[in-house]
C-alpha cells in the first residue's frame, strides 16, 4: 500500500478546475446561510412611515405607553408573524420600544428606566441570580396581557452579552445570551 502526498495527486482545491472548486463551496456556503435566515423566520426589517402605521397598531401603542412621541416605526417578521416595532420617547425622554401585532395585539412594551427606580424586591432577585452583573440597560417590560418585569442588558462573567428578565414581583428569572 503505497501512500500519497498532495504534490503526487491532484488536491481538489489546487491546480486546474481548483479555482472552480473552492467559488461553488463558497457559493455553496453563502447559500446555505442565507436558507437558514429565511428559515429561522427571520426577514429584513421595513421602514413604515409614521403616519402610516395601521391605526389598531397605533392605538394599542398609545394605550400601552400613553404621551410617547413616535419617531419611527418598522415592520419585521418574528417566527413567521410580521409584527410592528414603534420607537420613540415618553414625556421624561425616555426611550420606548413597543411591538405590536397588525390586528392590534400588544406583544410587547419596553420603557428604558434607571437603574434606581427598579423595585429592590427586583434588585434583589436579580443580585441573587448573578450576584456580579452590572446592567448596561434596563427597562421596564409588559409582555402581551400582563406579563410584567424588568429587562437587564449587560455582560456575564464570561464577557457574554446576556438580557435578564426578573418579574415585577421577583419571584421569575429569565437569562438569554444575545450574539454580539
């Protein structure tokens, strides 16, 4: 049994019909990322101007966070549902972030809020949780119909970009680890 080095054959990259070889595994490749996108449910964002958000949307957006001053609004597609996305700033200057579905169903509300103004049963349970986390972001959080808490934004102690979740009275945590 004799064994062969790559200069005594043809490596499937290299010499002729090489260059051919390594553009369809990148083409190949480049593929398969962007499938992947489309199948996680995930499409590209759209601008929407303001004053053409549905008015159910904008209703429930106003109702969820009353005196925001909208300054933009998209439409994007989370799990195979497009959702809306309004941001803008509460009458403090605050930032808000609120997700609403076309028929009008609030997904989500998110109001940045400092740190101090969290309740210390929250404080608490997040310092219990990850005893050395020190937010970058906090907001408050309204989930669909009631589901209330904080959101923590920060980094572990593994330099992981993670968002905490605590519930308004404490007692539920939540931990996802965002790419950076």
């Amino acid at each position: 049994m004799k064994l062969e080095t790559v200069s005594e054959r043809q490596a499937p990259f290299t010499g002729q019909g090489g260059s051919i070889m390594r553009f369809i595994v990148f083409a190949s490749l480049c593929l398969a990322f962007l499938v992947g996108c489309d199948e996680a449910g995930n499409s590209g964002d759209k601008n929407v101007p303001v004053d053409q958000v549905p008015p159910a949307v904008r209703a429930t957006a106003d109702k969820a966070v009353p005196g925001v001053q909208w300054e933009k609004a998209k439409t994007e597609t989370e799990q195979g549902q497009e959702i809306y996305e309004l941001e803008g700033r509460d009458s403090t200057n605050r930032k808000v972030e609120v997700e609403v579905t076309p028929e009008g169903a609030l997904v989500e509300a998110e109001t940045e809020v400092p740190l101090e103004e969290v309740p210390l049963v929250v404080r608490e349970a997040l310092k219990a949780r990850l005893p050395n986390f020190k937010p970058e972001e906090v907001e408050s959080v309204t989930k669909g119909i009631g589901s209330a808490g904080y959101e923590f934004e920060g980094r572990d102690e593994r330099n992981k970009r993670i968002e905490v979740f605590i519930s308004a009275d404490g007692t539920q945590a939540t931990v996802e680890e965002n790419d950076d």
